[in-house]
C-alpha cells in the first residue's frame, strides 16, 4: 500500500471466495434462509464449541431475542453497560425492560464486577455484559454472581469471534456460553462480515427452539421443511414473531469468513504487538489491558489520549493527513433517545442528581469515550502503515 493512501479504520477481508460463494447461491435459486444458513449454523456451532446456533439479521436482533427468550420483559430491570454501541441498550428497550448501567474497569473497557452489588433489585432479570472490542469481560466474576442471584446471563459478542478466554483450566472461544446465551455480529467492521447479520450461539435447547421459531415470524413449519416434504403441508403462526431471518447469500459469505478467522485474529495479535511496541515513543498514550485469563481477537484497538489532548483536533489532524480514527466507544445515556427512554445508574432514573447526558457514577466510562481513540487496524495494514498512524499520532500529540 502506497505510503500516501487513505487509512480507514477498518476494512473486511473479502476476496474471490466470497465472490464465488454468493455466485453458487445465485445460481442455486434459493436465495433466502435455507440451506446454506443451515450449514452456515452447524460451521459456527463447531468453531465455537457450542451445541446450538441460530442466524439471525443482525446482533441486535440476536440480542432481542435472547432477551425475550431468558424471559425478559415489561418493567424487568437488566444490568449493562452504557459504554456500548447503543443497540446494547436499545435491545433491552425493545423487551419493554429497563437498562441498569454499570460502570466500567478503565483498563478493559468491559463491566465492572465491582459494581454489581450495588445494581441489583427486586426487578433485575438477567446481566447482559459486553466483550467490548473483542476483549472478554470477566465472566469468571460476574457468572458465579449472576447465579447466585438466580439471573439470566447474555453475553453481547457482537464483537468477539475467535476471542478466548480461560476457563475451568482450559481456553476456549466466546460463543461457548459461560451464561445462557451469547450473541454475535457480522457488520463489516467485524472480523467476520456477511454484509449484516447475527448469530446466537447457546447450550440450552428451550432457547435456541424459542429464537429459531421467533426469527421466522413464528410459523410453525420452517420453509426447507415444507418444500423437502412429498405432501402438502400447511404451517402456522401460533405466536407473535418476527422477521429477524438471514439469508442464504449472507451465509454463504459467513462460510467463506469463518474458513478465515484463525488467520485474521493470528495477523491482528500481530499487528497490535507491533502498535503496542511503537507507541512506547508516544508519551502518555494509554494502552488497553488484555488480562491472563484473556487472548482478544483484536477488534478494535482503542488507546487513550493524553489528558490535555483534545480529542476532536487530534482526530481532525490525522483525517487531514488521510487516517481515518473514531472516538472511544459511545455511551447509550449520553444520547439524546435515552435523554427519554428510561434507564437507571442504580439510584433509580434521575435519582443520581446529574444533568442529562452525564453520570458520576459512569464516570470511567465517560471518561473512555471522551479520551478514546480508535486506531485503523485491518487484515492488510502493513507494518509501513502503522509506523505512519504511530508517526502522525505523535505529532498530533504534540500539538496538544
């Protein structure tokens, strides 16, 4: 890549395998949910080691519906993070539940176990955590409390195929459930895209026959059973559902990606060595924590800048200079719909004193999205290219 291209921030990994996949289902006739989501389902369930896996269209319909399905519903409380892309927070919403914010550990990123205690009531259903940018949060903690108070756990994954953490004495893949469900996105930014997407990964049958129905409006036949059939088969619709279904070009692109992630997350460890190693010149850049217990898939890359540093000017100096950044990950309470929707720190809504848009008791993760940077980090970024984002990063800096 030439030294004066434009870095963006993330780009997939796509080639002519995908070409050629979404060129078979083309041809095939079958276009919608059918057999190659079901392939694409049993691929997913054996990576990750999980028992069942569900396509859907996305992560936060995935998201809905593990919700729906753990029995989340009108006036339930569910403990989150608010420093999450908002459709974390919007999921809950959906359910007619009420999003509880923890705050979050500085170095991680990811729920605070500290915080538990002092979020539960009488009204808490489930604990739905984030392994925010692929870095897995501590489930070794927030499990064994979650049982304890007799509650549901959902991981948000939307981030973190190929992430690992370690468990029970041996390391394995986020998507094996360490709570009841967990769930994943296929946007492009992900490691793994199929243009949008979600899958729902979990070892307790109710819950995957609950969102397979659900995702297919509810009808009672699934459609590759009643074309294979040698008879007329009428189906129907005994419950409310929704359409949440992905199709067979999505899957067939999700094959070809999930062939590809060991690799992926290979190169990206790599490439995040290689940041971490150049970004000991750049003074006061904060780097992320990855825990013991933890190997993240990388995602995203998100350091801290200095305190005097301004975020907005040191991301408008690197955009000027063709380096595409984003700003740390946004708070669902700092944004104009939860300035309505109800949502909670644990004092009960507005019973923290603050203004709109800002709480003391999220005070790490305010500070991460205003000190957040979020460097380019794809499949090809060359060592030649970091060492200019690093480069650029330092000056800008210095300019502070």
């Amino acid at each position: 890549m030439a030294t004066n291209a434009f870095l963006p921030v993330a780009r997939p990994w796509i080639d002519e395998r995908e070409v050629q996949a979404v060129r078979r289902v083309l041809e095939s006739g079958w276009l919608t949910q059918g057999p190659m989501v079901e392939a694409f389902e049993r691929e997913f369930a054996q990576f990750v080691q999980t028992p069942y896996a569900c396509a859907v269209s996305s992560c936060t319909t995935a998201l809905h519906l593990a919700l729906r399905a753990v029995g989340v519903g009108p006036g339930d409380e569910v403990i989150t993070v608010s420093h999450s892309f908002i459709a974390t927070a919007n999921s809950i919403r959906y359910c007619g539940a009420v999003p509880v914010f923890a705050d979050i550990e500085p170095g991680t990123f990811n729920l605070d176990p500290t915080c538990l205690d002092s979020l539960i009531s009488q009204r808490t259903k489930a604990v739905l955590c984030v392994h925010q940018m692929g870095m897995p949060c501590d489930m070794a903690r927030i499990v064994p409390w979650a049982r304890a108070h007799g509650l549901a756990i959902i991981e948000d994954a939307a981030c973190a195929i190929g992430s690992e953490i370690f468990w029970d004495g041996r390391w394995e893949k986020i998507g094996k459930p360490h709570g009841d469900a967990a769930c994943f996105s296929f946007h492009p930014r992900k490691l793994l895209t199929t243009g949008d997407g979600g899958m729902i990964t979990t070892a307790r049958k109710d819950i995957e026959e609950k969102c397979r129905l659900w995702r297919h409006h509810g009808m009672s036949v699934p459609d590759a059973v009643r074309h294979a059939s040698p008879h007329v088969v009428f189906e129907s619709y005994e419950t409310l559902g929704f359409n949440y279904r992905m199709t067979d070009i999505q899957a067939a692109v999700g094959r070809e990606q999930l062939r590809k992630i060991p690799q992926i997350v290979s190169r990206r460890r790599l490439q995040v060595q290689r940041y971490r190693e150049m970004l000991n010149s750049v003074v006061n850049i904060v780097f992320p924590e990855e825990p013991p217990w933890a190997r993240s898939n990388w995602q995203s890359l998100c350091v801290r800048l200095p305190v005097l540093c301004d975020q907005a000017k040191v991301m408008q100096f690197l955009l000027e200079k063709g380096i595409a950044t984003r700003r740390g990950i946004m708070c669902a309470h700092r944004e104009p719909a939860y300035f309505q929707e109800p949502w909670s720190c644990g004092l009960g809504p507005g019973a923290c004193g603050c203004p709109p848009g800002t709480c003391k008791r999220l005070k790490h993760s305010e500070e991460a999205q205003d000190r957040g940077l979020i460097l380019p980090l794809f499949h090809d970024l060359t060592e030649e290219d970091q060492r200019r984002v690093v480069e650029t990063l330092q000056e800008a800096c210095a300019r502070c």
